[in-house]
C-alpha cells in the first residue's frame, strides 16, 4: 500500500501485513497520516508469539516523501466483504458468559467463536466494548442474530 492510500475508509478492512518477517492477516483499526510518515494499525486475527510475548496488533507505517518502511507491504484482502462496527451497551467479556454458561446450547465458548463460525465471517475485537465483523455474504444474517442474542447498541456500517 501507498502513503497515498492511507485514509479512514480503509478502516475495518480485511488485510495481510508483514510482522516478524511473516505474512500475517487482520482487520485494519487505525489510519493516520502525520507531518512526515503515514500509519495503518492492524488487529491480527489471532495473537503473534515473538520474543515470548504476544503481539495482538501491530502498526504498518512509511515516510511520506520516500515510501520506505513497513506500509508498503500491507495489502488489502477483501474488497468484497461487507464490515460493521458493533458497539455492545455490555463488555465482550461479559457476553460470553452467555457462551461459556450454556455451551450445551451454544456449542461454542465466545462471541468470537461463535461469529467466526458463520462462513466466511471473522470477528475482531477492538476495545472491550466494540468490535469489527466482516462477511462476504452472511453480514444480513450475522447483523439478525447480534439483535436477537447480544446487547447491541450501535451496529455502523463500514462500507
């Protein structure tokens, strides 16, 4: 990706980046542009083990005037999918006691699970109150059950 690229509509899209000299997928949270360099930071979809720690994102950046730097390897992955931001009035963790209380019912143990369950559709939680769902055709489906099942209170279209 180019600085020139960097922009907030790129927000909750899907993405593979360099970390550790790995490819790695995630869901783009930030973008910014400052004075000198432009940077994307990137929720991995599963936590990344270097140095015995673990790394649940990390930021992809490059100089404005040059390009050099980390950006440049960043790529999005998924034009076609469909995202939303769903703020929750409860904390994730507190909905997935849901899960975790009456697994016989849900056959799963969290939110997480239980979203990337659907085909095709990935949940990454941003803060402890939102998360960033995107689907390539189940979106109408997922957006049916989070009203039915969760407390949801803002669902944002992304796209």
């Amino acid at each position: 990706m180019k600085t020139t690229e960097v922009n907030e509509s790129i927000i909750g899209k899907r993405c593979k980046c360099i970390f550790t000299g790995l490819m790695v997928t995630g869901v783009i949270e930030e973008a910014d542009i400052y004075e000198h360099t432009a940077e994307v930071k990137i929720r991995f979809d599963e936590p990344h083990n270097w140095g015995g720690e673990l790394y649940e994102y990390d930021f992809a950046s490059a100089r404005l005037h040059d390009e050099f730097g980390s950006l440049h390897h960043l790529e999005i992955i998924d034009d076609q999918y469909q995202t939303i931001r769903v703020t929750f009035s409860q904390t994730i963790r507190e909905i997935n006691k849901m899960f975790t209380n009456d697994y016989t019912n849900w056959q799963t143990v969290n939110l997480k699970e239980w979203i990337d369950n659907y085909e095709s559709s990935r949940f990454t939680q941003i803060d402890e109150h939102t998360a960033i769902i995107t689907s390539e055709y189940n979106m109408d489906c997922v957006k049916e059950w989070l009203a039915k099942n969760t407390p949801v209170r803002i669902i944002d279209n992304l796209n």
